[in-house]
C-alpha cells in the first residue's frame, strides 16, 4: 500500500472513532443545548470547542482505559 492510501485509511479510522465517540464526548462535556433561533457568540463557540475537544481527549483516555481492564 503507498504511501497516501495508508494517510488516507488512518485519517478514515480516525473520523470513525471521533463520530464512535461523540455521543460519550458530548455527554462529558456537559454542554447545554442552545434555545431555538438563539446564536452563540464567536467567544462563546470557542468556549464550548474548547470544552469538547478536552471532554474527548478524556474520553479516549476513558475508552482506552476501560478496553485494557478487560
């Protein structure tokens, strides 16, 4: 396999785990949904990424952790 097959095929694994992930990810993050037709603000969507992407570099560690006790 070259080269960008392989690139590709990690980069596929690693959006099927993120999408595998996101419910336990959201779940973690514990962030409200927003009100119908309210927007956040451009601090307030960095906030929340800010959050989500913690809340999974946890739940990878979580899953991880829960697979190797098995």
């Amino acid at each position: 396999m070259n080269d960008s097959a392989t690139a590709s095929n990690d980069v596929q694994r690693r959006y099927r785990e993120f999408l595998d992930l996101l419910p336990l990810t959201l779940s973690l993050a514990g962030l409200p949904t927003s009100d119908h037709g309210k927007y956040y603000t451009e601090e307030q969507l960095e906030a929340r990424a800010y959050t989500i992407k913690h809340a999974f570099k946890q739940t990878r560690i979580l899953v991880r952790e829960c697979i190797q006790k098995q």
